[in-house]
C-alpha cells in the first residue's frame, strides 16, 4: 500500500508542475523541504516555489516522464526513499533535461506521502547529497 501511495505522490508531483497547478504541486511538499538542483538548495515550500514557478510559465511547459521508481519503505513506517529517472520533454518533442531525482518522502497524518527531501542528479553527474541548514536556519536545539 505504501508503495502505490509513493508513486501516486511521484507522478502527481510531475502532473501538476506541468499543468502549472503551482497551489496544488507545492502541497506535494512537506512545510520544510530541502530541495537540492545545480548546486542550490532551497529551503521550504515558499523558496522551491519561488524558484520554479518563474521557469515554468504556460510556453515553457513540457512533460515530465518517470520511470518506475526504486522505492524503501522505512520499516519503522512513515518515511521512504525513492530514486526515480526522469526526462523533461519540450513542446517540439526536445529532451531538455533528463536525470535522476533522489527523495527522501513522509506520510502525512492526512494519509498522502508528501517530499521532504529532493536532489535533482542531471545525467553524468553525481549526487552531492543535501547539504545541512546553515545553524541560523536549524533553530532552537
């Protein structure tokens, strides 16, 4: 059951970014995301918005295609890991961007998995992982 929750959040993630539904894809995540491409990290779901959203207006949209995911279910329940290879594929049929993308996800207490960690790997490059928040970031201890 877990497994069929993941990938519904996987596909829905790609789904809703390429329909612009940005309300509803930045949901996918949770509150304080890490969201790790091209050397950046960004942290919450208002900075991943505001990174992406602009890149992704109505003439820059294409689709997202997955493969089947690599999925561990922690068995303590309530956290996962997912690598799953992705290609982005332009409106004239181009293959932009093609990579792996590594998530750590959690179960809501609504029920829906949701991201809480993402690294975007580009072909021919290596996972450098998600760096830490910086101390001002971490809070209280």
């Amino acid at each position: 059951m877990e497994h069929e929750g993941i990938r519904h959040a996987l596909a829905a993630y790609c789904q809703l970014l390429d329909d612009g539904r940005f309300d509803e894809w930045v949901d996918m995540f949770t509150d304080d995301v890490a969201f790790a491409v091209m050397g950046r990290t960004f942290r919450g779901r208002d900075a991943v918005r505001g990174f992406v959203e602009p890149t992704q207006g109505p003439d820059a949209r294409g689709r997202h295609v997955l493969s089947e995911p690599l999925i561990d279910v922690d068995p303590a329940g309530g956290r996962a890991t997912a690598s799953t290879d992705y290609c982005f594929v332009s409106r004239d049929l181009a293959v932009l961007s093609a990579g792996r993308y590594h998530d750590v996800l959690v179960l809501g207490a609504d029920g829906r998995w949701r991201i809480e960690a993402r690294e975007i790997v580009f072909v021919g490059d290596q996972p450098r992982g998600i760096a830490p928040a910086p101390a001002s970031e971490e809070g209280p201890r």
